[in-house]
C-alpha cells in the first residue's frame, strides 16, 4: 500500500530534479537594471517582491520607470504598471522620454519630433500595460487578479505598484494595521513565486525630520509609513 498525498507536505525526492538542475547551472539568474554601477548592489532577480522608498519628491517613480524602460529594451521584458497618482497618458510621456533620451516639451534643449515619439508609442505598445480603477480605490485582490490577466494574455515579466496608498487599506474585522501590512506583503510575494514576476511597491515614509544641516536624512525601510513589517518581510 502507498500513503495516500497530502497536499501541501513533500519530501526531498520531489524536489531531486529541480536540485540536480540547480547543480547544473539551470536556475534563474539576477537580471541587470542597464545601470553598470547599480549593478553591483542590485539586480532584479525573477519571482522576487521589492520595495523602493525615499524622499518624497525625489525622483522614486521615475527612478523604477527608468528600470523599467531599460529592461524592455536590453531584455525585451514587459510591465504591467498601477500608478494612479499621474494620468496614465502623462505616464506614457515619460516613458517616451525615457525611449527616445529627448525631452517631450519644448525648452532649452532639442525636443523629439512627432516621428520620434510615434516609434517610441510603438515600442511601448507591446511591453507596457496599464491597469486603470475607474471610480474607486481598488484592494490588493483586485489589482492582483489584473495581473494575473496580464501574465496569461501579455506574458508580462513586471510589475509596478506606484504607491502602496493608493490601494484601499480596508482591513477585514479586528485585523491590525501591522497585520494587514504583513499579510499583503506575503500575498505580493507568493504571486511574484506563482507566477515568476518581479514586483516594486513604491511606499511614501512617514512624515521626516530634517538633520541639524536641513536636509532630510535616506529613509530606511523602518521609515515607511504604517508598520515595522515593511523591514521585517
């Protein structure tokens, strides 16, 4: 007789390929940002959940966005994106500067031509996809399940969540806002594993002090808004 399978509990045997095929070298690398020097701090490794903070003002959405250009165009990947602190037709200027590396609006510098921001729309067609809550605050299930769309119709390889606080921050019954946090930090990651993407959540810090010089100081992950778990996840 055979024991009959639980699902859930494995043993070693199950896992006896996918271990020889680490061995082998066959297993998923880290991917580069297009930035040589960021490079040797960070690359963007498949299936895995990130989190960017900093300064408010400081250039985060367009930092990810620059990511974000910069693998579609060394590593073909494609984006799923929720932003919806910007209109998504202002997303789509930025980009195109990001593509083109000319400004969209005229000033001191040469702009790019119609021409050129028609190529750029192009190439941004089938890499870049934009999930749009018309009339409300989605929850973290509903963007979720656009995503999910997103990786059987587009076969999307990321996504960026640009902020956290535009998601609806609902929690079920006497739930903790700690809580809910880390509960929807383990949802993001255990999608990101399921269906191997790589997702940002851009996530504001909490009101800052400026130091003794007037500046502010680099935000930690402790910083974020909300709860320890943002650092402790």
């Amino acid at each position: 007789a055979k024991p009959f399978p639980i699902d859930g509990l494995y043993g070693v045997k199950d896992y006896r390929q996918e271990v020889l095929s680490i061995y082998d070298g066959n297993y998923q690398k880290p991917t580069s940002t297009g930035f040589t020097e960021l490079d040797e701090f960070y690359q963007v490794m498949p299936s895995t959940f990130c989190v960017v903070t900093g300064i408010p003002n400081h250039g985060k959405s367009n930092f990810i966005d620059q990511i974000a250009v910069n693998m579609a165009v060394n590593h073909s990947w494609k984006f799923a994106i929720f932003s919806p602190e910007h209109s998504t037709a202002n997303h789509i200027r930025r980009l195109s500067e990001k593509v083109v590396e000319l400004p969209f609006d005229i000033g001191p510098n040469e702009r790019m031509s119609k021409q050129q921001l028609e190529q750029a729309m192009a190439f941004l067609q089938d890499r870049f996809f934009f999930i749009e809550a018309d009339d409300k605050i989605p929850d973290i299930n509903w963007l979720l399940s656009r995503v999910r769309h997103a990786c059987f119709r587009h076969g999307i390889n990321g996504v960026i969540i640009d902020p956290y606080n535009e998601i609806d921050a609902k929690r079920d019954g006497n739930k903790r806002e700690d809580e809910h946090i880390r509960d929807l930090i383990s949802q993001c990651k255990q999608f990101c594993r399921s269906h191997h993407i790589a997702m940002w959540m851009v996530a504001h810090p909490a009101k800052m002090q400026r130091g003794s010089d007037g500046a502010y100081p680099p935000p930690s992950l402790y910083d974020i808004s909300g709860s320890a778990h943002w650092n402790n996840m």
